[in-house]
C-alpha cells in the first residue's frame, strides 16, 4: 500500500486524549507484543458491560474475576470521569502504585468501555513511535452486531493498517477463525460503507441499534461523527455530539443527510482522500462543532451559524 508520510506523521502526533504526558517513557517501556500488551491492560479495567453482569452471563466462571469485590460505592461506568489516556493511567497507579501488572485485583480495576480501550492502546503504541488510530463502526463478530470501537496500527513490515481490537480476551470463539489482533476487513462493518449501503436501500438501517436505543440513519449518524473525529486525531466521549444529531432531534433530514453522504465517500478510503477529509475538518463546523452535556446548540450558535468569509 502506498501511503503518504503526512498520514502516517498524523497518526503518530497525538490528541488531547492520546497524549501521554509524563507517561510517555512509562509506556515505551510496557510490551511491545501486540496481544500480550493488550492481555496485560486488558487485566487493568474492567469492561463496563462485564461488571454490570457480575457473575453470571459472559462472566459464570469468573474469568474476568470476581464482581463481587468491586466496592458498592464505586461509580459502575467512568467514561465521563477518566476520558484521557492519562486520567485512565493515573487512576490505574492510584488504585495500586504497581502501575500495569498482571492479576491486578477487581477492586483496583477502572470501569471503561471501548472507546477508552483505543484511546490508551492508541497512547502507547503512539508513545513507541507506532502510527495507531481508533475506529468506530459495527462489530460484525461476537453475537449481534453492535456498536464498537477497535483501533488500526499501522504495520511497517506488512505495509498496512491492522485492526485489532483490545478487547480480544473477551471474543475467545472468533479463536480458529480468524485473531482479534489482526481482524479481517468483512469482520468490522466499517461505517461510511454501511452509511451508503443504507442510503442506497442496499441494507435496512433499522437492523443497526445503539446501546442508546437510536437506530437507522440517526445511529449511524452518530457513529459516522465519532469516527470522522477519531481519524482526525479527536477521539471523543459517546456524549460529544454535533448538535444536528443531538437526542433533541429526532430525525436526519435529507439535507444533512446529503453531506454526510459525501463525507462518506471520501472516509471509505480515508488515506486516498486524506486531504479532503482535512479540508472537511477545517472548514465545516456542522460536522466539527460538538455538543456536550454542559455545551448546547445555544452556546455554539455564533460559532456555528454566524457568517464568516473562512468557511
């Protein structure tokens, strides 16, 4: 594959939620084995979903630990408290001093989710001088599809991007079929494809349904956005969210619905056309401008709608 030095420099540089700080020469030094660092973090946090079922469903025999031990008072999900790779490490060495080491006890875990799992795999491989990036869409292994965040790094032996996801120990039966350290494309529903396979009435939209409950056209509204954002560099929160698909508005109309169209068609080869998205990045502040839950349409309105001769 042939691929242009400012994508891959691009991928390298980090985000607010990247950066290391001054963990930087901490995570130089954790593996460099892809599935042997994602088995070591992976035994840091607890997936949000896992410790919601306790010790029964996924979790019968205990293979993520007992649930039991996880203080009462603790919160069950700290997406929106430990948003950065750096929060999440800080609260890793607060809960043990040991920092990331094996059999890390349940009630020294943090509680994430998916997308936090990308943005501190995408920190340390960023940290080891790897080009890394998160992606959202559809996972297509592991029961029903259903929204996920996986990472991509890029390999400079193989000259290509490689999926994996972090969460690999948890997707065990894909073991034989294929590995969650190297996924293949038709195993992760990429977005922008699905985007325009719904537009065009190839796929029925309904068949996708977030975690929030939204589906069709407003669901992989929402996903489009965070993965625009992710390949930009902007890994945001689940509740950082243009305002024209915010949960005030109930429907896409089919003036937005046409832009996201276009973004689409240049995120299914976003390196071909990494220029472009840039462009769209720079210049479009629908697609840019976020809510979030203490930011509103109101706040953004001089932002977004007045006008102005740069775009």
């Amino acid at each position: 594959m042939n691929i242009d030095k400012a994508v891959l420099d691009h991928y390298l540089s980090t985000s607010t939620y990247t950066y290391a700080g001054v963990y930087k020469d901490y995570f130089k030094s954790l593996p460099d084995d892809l599935k042997e660092l994602s088995e070591l973090v992976g035994q840091q946090y607890i997936q949000r979903f896992v410790l919601k079922c306790g010790n029964s469903g996924e979790n019968e025999n205990l293979r993520y630990g007992d649930m039991d031990r996880f203080p009462w008072y603790r919160m069950c999900c700290e997406d929106d408290i430990l948003l950065t790779a750096v929060a999440m490490t800080a609260e890793i060495f607060r809960l043990n001093e040991k920092g990331f080491f094996p059999g890390r006890q349940v009630e020294e875990r943090i509680v994430i989710s998916c997308r936090h799992i990308t943005v501190i795999l995408g920190a340390i491989l960023k940290a080891k001088g790897i080009p890394c990036r998160s992606r959202a869409g559809i996972r297509a292994y592991h029961g029903k599809p259903v929204d996920h965040w996986i990472n991509q790094y890029w390999s400079e032996k193989e000259n290509r991007w490689v999926n994996f996801d972090g969460e690999g120990i948890m997707y065990r039966e894909c073991e034989g079929l294929f590995t969650t350290y190297d996924i293949p494309d038709d195993q992760f529903y990429w977005i922008a494809q699905l985007w325009l396979d719904v537009r065009s009435g190839k796929l029925d939209g309904n068949n996708y349904i977030l975690l929030d409950g939204s589906k069709s056209l407003k669901a992989l509204a929402k996903i489009m956005m965070y993965d625009f954002h992710a390949l930009m560099n902007d890994e945001v929160n689940y509740h950082f969210i243009p305002y024209f698909i915010d949960n005030n508005r109930l429907e896409i109309d089919e003036g937005i619905a046409k832009e996201i169209d276009g973004l689409a068609e240049l995120m299914v080869n976003p390196d071909e056309n990494f220029k472009e998205l840039v462009n769209v990045w720079e210049t479009n502040r629908k697609f840019r401008v976020l809510n979030a839950p203490l930011i509103r349409t109101m706040d953004n309105s001089k932002v977004l709608f007045e006008s102005t001769s740069n775009g």
